[in-house]
C-alpha cells in the first residue's frame, strides 16, 4: 500500500497548531485576568510563533497534495495492469 508521507508531516505539523493555539487562548485568558508584563510577553511570544506554523502547514499541505496526485497515478496504472492480467 502506498502511504502519503508529507501527509503524516501535515498532520505533525497541524497537531502542533492546534496546541499552539490552545496555549494562545489560555494565555489570553491568563492576560485578561492579569495584565501584567508575563502575561504580556507569553501572549506574544505565542502569537509570534504561530505565522511560522502556520507558513510550515500551508508547504506542508502543497507538499501532501503534489505527493497524492502521484500517488494517484501510480494507483490507476497498478490497477490498469491488474485488469490487463485478468
């Protein structure tokens, strides 16, 4: 069975995005119930993170494409050849 590699790497990377933003939101609650300077700085240093999450998801994301539609090519040709047998 052919297996999508830059698939697992998506969901690798989607997993620590989630997460990030979980951390993000408790933070922010964290700010709002107490403004002060860490509360301030964990809120941003969260937020900076994120962009290059978010950057790594959407190369992941084109990377886990391109691979399935070379997946798919190979399938269809294994599955010519499997009729032609028959």
């Amino acid at each position: 069975m052919l297996v999508n590699k830059s698939l697992e790497r998506y969901k690798e990377i989607y997993s620590e995005y989630v997460e990030c933003r979980v951390t993000l939101h408790n933070y922010h609650v964290n700010f709002l119930s107490f403004i002060g300077r860490e509360s301030y700085y964990k809120v941003r240093k969260t937020l900076a993170r994120m962009p290059k999450l978010e950057r790594d998801l959407r190369l992941a994301a084109k990377a886990a494409y391109e691979e399935q539609l070379k997946l798919n090519v190979i399938i269809r040709e294994e599955k010519r050849n499997s009729k032609k047998k028959k």
